[in-house]
C-alpha cells in the first residue's frame, strides 16, 4: 500500500514539473515574439526618419534608395495602427520629393529656368501649402525658393514688355527703361534674347533718326534753292522793267532831238518814207503804212519848219552840211551842201538820215 502511495506521489510531482516548464515556455516564446515586434516597428521608424537629414530640415541625400528601404520595413509592421501611421510618412516624404523636384526645375542654383511661368509658381504654391503640416522647415526653404522663382520670372516678364514697348514706340525712354529692366534679369539666355531685341531697337531707331536728319538736310535745301530761284526771278523781273524804262527815255530823247534842231551847227534825225528836199521845204509822203506814220508826219513838219528857220536866219549866205546814216529806197542824189536847194541831179528819196549843217 505504501508503494503505491509513493508511486502517485512521483507522478504527480513529474505532472507539476512539466505544466510549469511548459508555461515557462510560452512566456518566454511571448517575450521573445514581442521583442521581435519591437524591434520591428523600430527599424521600419528608423527607416522612415532615415528621409530626412539629421535635423529634419531637408530630404536625405539618396532618397530614392532610402525609400525603398523603408517601405521594406514597414512591411514586416505587424502593428496595423502603426504600419499605416509609417506609411503616410513614406508617401509624405515622396510628395515632398516630388515638390522639391519642381521647384529645383524652375530654380536652378537661384536662378530661374528661362521656360518657368507663373502658372508653374502657382501651381507648385498650392501643393507646397500641405507640406507644412508635414515638415515646416522644408515648407519655409520651398517657399523661399518659390518666391525667388517668381520674382526672377517677373522681372523677366517686365523686361520683355518694355522691349516690346520700345519696339512699338521707338521712343529712348522706352529703350532705356527696357534695358534697364535688362541688366535685372539673372537668367543669362533670357537676358541675351531680350538683348539681342533691344539691339535691333536701337538700330531701328537710328536709321530712324538719319533719315529724319537727310529729310531736314533736304528740306532746307529745297527752302535754299526756292529762295534762289525768287531772288533771281524779282532780279530779271527788275532789270526788264529798268530796260524798259531806258528804251522809253531814248525813245523821247530821240523825238525830243527831231522836234528841236532848228539851230545852226545842230543835227536832224529824219524818220519818213519817201521823203525829198525842195526849195527849202520836206514834204512827206505816207508809202509805207508803218504804225509810226504820226510819229514820222510829225518829225518830218518838224524837220520842215526848222529848215525854214534856218534858211531865214542865213538868207544869201552859203552854207554846208552833209547827211549821213542814210537808208536809200531809190536812184537819185542826196543834197549836201546845205542850201535846201533841190540837187541838179534830181531828189533822192530815204527812210532816215541825219543831215548836219553849219553857216559862215
């Protein structure tokens, strides 16, 4: 009977050592599960802040590689509560890549592409605001370069409308102000293009200005030339008038000449048409139906009566003369002796003559 006491008592003693082995167990496979859990969640955190610079003010350097690693990590995440919370920062980190990318497109080395637009600037604005919530030291430096971008492209712009402005004007205001605007631009290929146009601007307004300057030259010389040709003009104008003037005082002169040579040693100027000298007396007959057949009548009574006076004055005195200028229309000899006696040979007739005489 004791025997079998001793024998239940071993087995259960046995039964007790092996339920509490077995519990041991567990609590150690349990500890070593969550261990595991642990370092787990810690490595894919790891991971995710690995993104990021030390400081958290930037995206790591090799993100692309380092991304990979951590969606790695996070996959073994057993946590679902954590697995998604390491999850949204991963594609946080990737939406801010993506950002950071088109703001480096617009902004190279602080300068700004020379295809950026407002647009772009808008557009990347918008997302970047979400970035704040994020990581506020890398929505600041994104802002930063932003603004810069779009001041960059406002100058640009600007620069590009005064250009255009000077263009249409052609005016040295509009092109000093566009260049001006020019020397702001950082983008050095912008700048040359908008140079480049303000050059044929200013060779526009050049030529511009020659030509304005040769059509003043010839203005003036044209107003010269005008001038010229009125001075010469009233000059021929004045000296006709003065010709005339002068012909018409010989003219009287010589009228004034006929009509008054009745004194001796003096000279008549005979204008008539087939006159002849007889008994001291001219006698003048119209043949040639001349328009100066009064003037002729007149000088010819003229001639007459200063004749007459003469050889009243000098009655049986012996007098000579000569005649001379004479245009003969017929056969027959001239007087010359001054006696207004009518020649032997016959009379001879004349159209005009100058007959001289003088008494002893």
């Amino acid at each position: 009977m004791k025997k079998k006491v001793l024998i239940s008592a071993i087995a259960i003693s046995l039964l007790s050592v092996g339920t509490g082995a077995y519990a041991y167990n567990k609590k150690v496979e349990a500890a070593q599960l969550e261990q595991q859990r642990i370092q787990t969640v810690d490595k894919a955190e790891n991971a995710v802040s690995a993104l990021y610079t030390s400081d958290k003010t930037a995206l790591a350097t090799d993100l692309k590689n380092k991304l990979k690693a951590a969606k790695a990590a996070v996959k073994k995440v057993e946590d679902t509560k954590v697995k998604s919370l390491l999850t949204e920062k991963i594609s946080n980190a990737e939406e801010i890549s993506t950002i950071q990318s088109e703001v480096s497109n617009i902004l190279k080395n602080g300068v700004v592409d020379e295809k950026a637009s407002e647009k772009q600037v808008e557009s990347i604005s918008k997302k970047l605001g979400q970035v704040k919530d994020w990581n506020n030291s890398i929505y600041n430096s994104l802002s930063k370069q932003l603004e810069e971008a779009d001041k960059q492209i406002a100058a640009i712009n600007e620069a590009a409308e005064k250009v255009k402005a000077a263009e249409k004007s052609l005016k040295e205001k509009d092109y000093d102000a566009a260049s001006d605007l020019i020397v702001k631009v950082k983008n050095e290929e912008k700048k040359e293009e908008l140079t480049k146009q303000l050059k044929a601007v200013n060779e526009t307004m050049v030529a511009k200005a020659e030509e304005a300057k040769r059509k003043e030259a010839e203005a003036i010389a044209k107003a010269e030339a005008e001038k010229a040709t009125t001075v010469s003009n009233n000059a021929s104008t004045s000296n006709v008038s003065s010709g005339s003037t002068s012909s018409s005082n010989v003219s009287s002169g010589s009228n004034s000449s006929s009509t008054s040579s009745s004194k001796p040693s003096s000279s008549s100027t005979y204008s008539s048409s087939n006159a002849s000298t007889s008994s001291g007396s001219t006698s003048s007959k119209s043949t040639a139906g001349s328009s100066n057949k009064s003037n002729t009548s007149s000088s010819s009574k003229s001639t007459s009566s200063s004749s007459k006076s003469s050889a009243s004055s000098n009655s049986g005195s012996s007098n000579s003369g000569k005649v001379s200028n004479v245009k003969k229309t017929g056969e027959g000899v001239i007087n010359t002796n001054g006696s207004n006696k009518t020649a032997e040979e016959g009379s001879a007739t004349y159209e005009r003559g100058t007959f001289e005489w003088s008494g002893d």
